[in-house]
C-alpha cells in the first residue's frame, strides 16, 4: 500500500506511547497508515506521493470542540464584526467606525460575543453615547456575553422597541427617566431577550450563508480545528437552518468535521419535539463529515440555569423536574444520547434527582449523556455522573466572566470552575470547548492557555492549584472530545488507523512561555488527509482563495481574531502603565459618583477588576449608569 501524502521530519505528538519520537506519518484515503521515524513511514511512498517536509516543526491531532455553535456562527459569521482578541476598545470602536461606514442599509453591525470588557487596556465596556456618536443612522447591536446588550438609537428604531414595549419574563429594558428605552437590554437572568432581539436583524441570503460557513469553517482551520460538536442553540431551527451545513457536505466542502445535537425550538412543547424527531431522524444519521449525535444541549425550556455571574444564581421553577423527567424517559427508551446545559450545582443536583429516578425504571446502561458546563459541581455530583456512565464538556467561559464569579463568589469558589482536575481523578470522561461564538472565542489555544495558566483573558488569576499540565489540556481537546460524539477509536489522536486529522503549528506548543499559547496558529491544517488551511513556510499548499460575500462584510477587512503581537503587548502594557486618572475620566461618559449606588468611578476604573465590589458598583440588578 503506498500513501497519498506523507509528512516527514516532525515533532509530532501523539498519546499512544507504544509509539514513540514520532517524526512522520503516511496518509492514504483520509486515515493515517503508517506512523514512525521518517525511515520507517518513506517506505509508504511513490512516484505520486505528495511529500511535504515539516522542518523539525510541532504536529498535534487536529483539535475537536466538543461544545460550540458552529452551525449558527457559520449562518452569521460574515456578518458580524469580531471582537475577539482585540487589545483595546480604541481599537474596537475605531473597527466599529469603519464598518458602520461600509455596512449599506439595512444591515446592522453586530459585535457578537467572544470579547470581554477585561481584555480592554480601558479596563472597560463601551458606552452608550460612543455608539450613538459612532452610528447615528445604520443599526448597532452590541453583546456582551450572556449578560447584555447595547443597542443604539437606530437599532432600538429597527427593532421597535419603545416607551409601551414589555419586557419578557426574565429580561429587562432599561429606560430613562421618561421611560423611554436607553438602549440596553439586560438579561435578569434569562438570556432570550438577547436572543430574541438579535433575531430581529437582518439575514445573509443563502448564498451568502453558504459562503459565510465556509469562511467560519477556515478561521476555525486556522487554529487548527478539525471537529467539533455542534450543541444547536436558541433560534437555530432544524432542518431549515441545516441545509447550509447539509449542501455543503453533499458537495465535499466541509473542512471541519460535525456532529450535532438537537435542540428543543418551541417552550412547553418540548416533549413533542424529540418525539417528532426520534421518529423522523435516524440516531447517528450521516457520515463521517456531518452526522447527527442526539439532543441536547437544550432538552426542556424550564431547566434552563443561565450562567450570568453578574446575576444571582437562578432558581429553577417546581415544574422543571416533570418537564424533564418527561422528555429523559422519551429519550432513554429510544436510546438517544442527549446533553444538558448545567451551570449550578444546586441545578445539577436537581437533574440528576431526575436522571436517578428515570435510570431506577429504564436503566441507561451504557447510554451516553452529558452535563455541559459544570462550573460550581461538586465531588458528590461528579460521583453520580459517574454511577450513570455521564461524562462532562467544560468550555472556557470562566476565562471571559471569571472576575464576575470572583466578585460575586470569592477567589476560592473560582479556584474549582470547573474543578476539571477532580473529575479526571473520578475518572469520568471529559471534552474540552469553547461554547463559541455568543459567550466565548472559538480560539481554542485561548481555552487551553485558561486551563494551563489559569489566567482569564483580562489577566485575573484564576486558579493555582487546578491548572492542567499542556498536555492534559491537549488531550481534553482531542482524544477527549471524541468521547463525546462516540467516536474515540475513530479520531483524536495520530494512531494508524484512526482518521488522518492534524494540525501543524506555527510554535511549539509544549515548549513556550506561558504567554504565547494565546498567540499559536496553525501553518497546516489536514482534514479526512487533506490540507485545508496552509500559511507561512507551507503557504504553497493552500486550498484556492474563496471570495467573501458579501464585500461589505467585516470578514473581508478583519479577517476574524486578531493574534498580537509582540508590539501590541508591549504598547497595551505601555498604556496600562501610564494611565491617569484624568484621561481614563475623560474616557468614561460619566464622572464622579452615581446617583444610585453612591460608589466612586474612578476607584472602580482604575481598579484591576473594575468591579470591586459587587454590591455596591453594581447593584442587585447591575449599575447600568456605565453604560452612558
């Protein structure tokens, strides 16, 4: 047998230890053949043999999100103005400028989750008054995590919101001193008066959605993704919203690879929905590109436990427990794996009441079932995951909103959020993520920089005792993940045998400061054997160009998350350092004290994490005067 493609002269690693000092592996017909010294694996080639020489470069398997929303992110990728990244809101609200001054009407500009406030040299949110001065006539929809959003006067205009609009159940519009609306929305802590604004815009056309996934599928190459899990979301309809996905398998252009999970789409019918759908949709339907892998992460509308730390943690309704009981025993007796959205412990425990009582009736012997999230789980729930054969997806959203956890629970509750080290000590499985695009970066080397370092994307240190060795962190990224779609003797590491999925790094990953793991990319991502992202040394291997559609889209000038650069660091830490008390005044829209809270702003400003105190910057329901 003689490969396809053979890669030599590498440091490549892989978690099968039989195997070591791996330096070359041959491909043939998408899976790895041969995996050795380069003596060994040249023994595989031919005269058609594409041979690519690594130059003593890092190789890993390539890297599976086991939790992120790529489905919807790809629908909308093109549109959205990206913060991720971005080392100061100077920076971002001049990107905003130069958007607003390219998007035609009636196109909005959407920054859509993915940053922080904290990852700010301003150390701050931008305010009101700087996106109406910035946009006074094109849409401006703002997200800030799953906490709130920012809306200017054009954007309110387009949504209609006005004096007489209602707040839903859980959400609040905030309104000025004559009751009209200011322009943020806040979620109280129920996240779909988010959800439901933002779907208010407008859309890509199919075309363009097509041509926006396959541009979120490359940046996702780019830092060396080749898998992921897609956890469905609010507003993402199946099938409708599918058949972008779905074509573009039909047609052999997907570059990641896709299994996805149902999610429930209409409150208080969740029951008919599953049952709906276990009728119409063969468990595991698909290939090995794009395959269906159960329900979830949603499964009813009443356990939902949204996870906005600058909120009290919520109490689920006495129906939750019949609700999902309900749609569990469906889902169990039909066999599908499902997963669940679950941030509490106190919530988690209330799950698992029921899973115990649905697993007493119909055993789940085997099947598989997942807690998503996890933060705040302790060792006797990890426990119960175990007993039932669960396993937990932890996704980086603690490293974007770890100093509102701090702040609200104290340093030595976010020591253990998620306590990840105790569950591999349990030995229950665990995946890696991100939760991208709404929450957090779809960056993974962000994520793992948090798990190893323990730092957020602000600087906050996080954890000392819970940091994960770089390998570890790895390894809940690849062989990890694969638990999590079934498919660990398939993919996740570079193994004769398995799927020929790698990624070919611009650094080495185990051997850099700490600092830089934030700053890795991939120079060759190889997908099912073929090379779907190529840069630096292998920029002569990369698949043709795709134009971006439309020409307009921030897509074409920002070209997703911007990795810094040295200087970059060096100028923000140049900033922070001279900082005055009078400029960053200057900056705020606001001075002096507020009339509510009676705090000082410039003690909040100019703290580390400008939230100091919880009860009395932000309030019960969040000091909104920041924002103006």
């Amino acid at each position: 047998m003689k490969a396809d493609l053979i890669l030599f002269n590498g440091k490549i690693h892989s978690f099968n230890t039989e195997t070591p000092n791996i330096t070359a592996v041959a491909i043939k017909d998408g899976k790895f053949i041969a995996v050795g010294n380069d003596s060994n694996v040249m023994e595989f080639a031919s005269e058609t043999t594409k041979i690519i020489d690594l130059h003593n470069r890092r190789v890993v398997p390539g890297i599976n999100d086991s939790h992120i929303h790529l489905i919807r992110g790809g629908l909308n990728y093109n549109l959205e103005l990206r913060w991720d990244g971005v080392p100061s809101l100077a920076d971002a609200l001049r990107m905003l400028k130069e958007q607003v001054d390219r998007t035609p009407n009636p196109q909005w500009v959407r920054v859509v989750g993915g940053w922080s406030e904290f990852q700010f040299a301003e150390r701050r949110m931008p305010t009101l008054e700087e996106i109406n001065a910035i946009a006074p006539e094109t849409p401006v929809f703002i997200l800030h995590l799953y906490d709130r959003a920012i809306m200017n006067r054009a954007a309110l205009k387009a949504v209609g919101y006005t004096k007489n609009t209602p707040a839903p159940p859980g959400g609040q519009i905030e309104r000025d001193s004559n009751g009209e609306p200011t322009g943020l929305i806040i979620a109280t802590p129920n996240a779909m008066i988010l959800y439901s604004t933002l779907a208010k815009g407008p859309t890509l056309s199919y075309e363009h959605q097509i041509n926006s996934t396959r541009h979120f599928m490359k940046e996702l190459n780019r830092f060396g993704i080749t898998s992921v899990i897609d956890a469905g979301g609010g507003f993402q309809n199946f099938p409708d919203d599918y058949k972008v996905v779905n074509e573009l398998n039909e047609k052999k252009q997907l570059t990641v690879r896709i299994a996805y999970n149902l999610f429930t789409q209409k409150p208080k019918h969740e029951f008919e929905d599953f049952e709906d759908w276990i009728d119409t949709v063969k468990l595991y339907q698909g290939d090995d590109m794009y395959r269906h892998n159960g329900a979830g992460e949603m499964l009813v509308f009443s356990a939902a436990d949204f996870e906005d730390f600058l909120q009290p943690r919520p109490d689920l309704p006495e129906n939750m427990e019949a609700d999902l009981e309900k749609v569990v025993r469906l889902l169990v007796e039909n066999r599908w794996p499902f997963r669940l959205h679950a941030t509490y412990n106190e919530s988690i425990t209330r799950f698992l009441n029921v899973f115990e009582k649905v697993n007493q009736d119909i055993p789940f012997n085997g099947l598989p079932w997942i807690f998503d999230h996890a933060e705040t789980i302790d060792e006797r729930n990890i426990e119960r995951v175990k007993i039932l054969g669960g396993g937990i997806a932890v996704q980086s959203r603690m490293a974007y909103q770890g100093e509102y956890f701090t702040d609200r629970y104290g340093a030595k509750a976010a020591e253990n959020t998620p306590p990840i080290k105790k569950m591999l000590e349990m030995e229950v499985p665990v995946g890696g993520g991100s939760d991208a695009t709404r929450v957090s970066s779809y960056n993974p080397w962000v994520s793992m920089y948090w798990m190893t370092v323990g730092k957020t994307v602000g600087g906050l240190q996080l954890y000392n005792e819970s940091r994960l060795s770089r390998e570890t962190a790895l390894e809940l990224y690849t062989r990890g993940s694969a638990w999590f779609s079934q498919e660990q003797a398939k993919k996740g590491d570079i193994k004769t045998g398995m799927f020929a999925d790698l990624v070919v790094l611009d650094r080495d990953y185990f051997n850099i400061d700490d600092e830089d793991i934030k700053k890795i990319e991939s120079d060759l991502t190889i997908v099912d054997g073929k090379i779907v992202y190529a840069n630096g040394d292998f920029s002569s291997f990369s698949p043709p160009h795709i134009p971006i559609l439309p020409d307009w889209s921030p897509t074409n000038i920002y070209n997703g998350y911007p990795v810094r650069s040295n200087l970059q660091n060096a100028i923000e830490k140049k900033a922070k350092e001279t900082a005055k008390p009078g400029l960053t005044s200057q900056i705020h829209s606001c001075s002096g004290s507020c009339d509510v809270h009676a705090h000082s702003h410039d003690v909040a400003r100019l703290s580390n994490i400008p939230i100091n105190n919880y009860n009395a910057f932000w309030g019960a329901l969040g000091c909104s005067c920041f924002a103006f």
